[in-house]
C-alpha cells in the first residue's frame, strides 16, 4: 500500500515539473543605458522580483538581459520593471 501510494506521489509530482518546464518563455530586452556590472545586478535584482520571472542574466556587453519567466509574464511587466531603475527596455526577441 505504501509503495502505491509513493508511486503515484512520485508520478504526480514528475507531471507538475513537465507542466512547469512546458509553460515557459524566454524574452530577451535590449537596454541601452547599461554601461556597467553595478547595472547588470541592478537589471537582474529587479527582473527577479517580478512574479513569474524563473532567471534572468544581464549582460552589460551587449545591453540586453535574457529572462526565462511563465507564460502569463506580459513584457509591460518587464519594462515596468526596468523602468523603476530609471532604464528604457526594448523587446528584441
């Protein structure tokens, strides 16, 4: 009995992880004030806190920041984000 009833709890929580990993997305946001790494932590520590954001890594090199976030994430809720750090932020792909 307790074996089924691991099986079928190990079952279950396998299907919510592929759920999860199927309802992703990946934005990637051009920002054209990031000049330096103390902007990179700031994009990222900022992203982040943006419900549904699952990562994020800035680059200051390329002025962009990749984010992988669930599919209900909209890209106002990024650019609204980054516009608290005083940044504009362009949806590139």
């Amino acid at each position: 009995m307790l074996k089924k009833l691991l099986l079928t709890f190990l079952s279950f929580s396998a299907l919510a992880n592929f759920a999860q990993a199927t309802e992703k997305k990946t934005m990637t946001f051009h920002i054209p004030e990031m000049y330096c790494q103390l902007c990179v932590y700031l994009v990222n520590k900022e992203v982040r806190e943006v419900e549904g954001v699952m990562s994020s890594k800035a680059s200051f090199k390329e002025r962009n920041v990749v984010i992988v976030a669930q599919q209900h994430v909209q890209e106002a809720d990024i650019v609204n984000a980054i516009k608290k750090l005083n940044y504009s932020a362009t949806l590139i792909k």
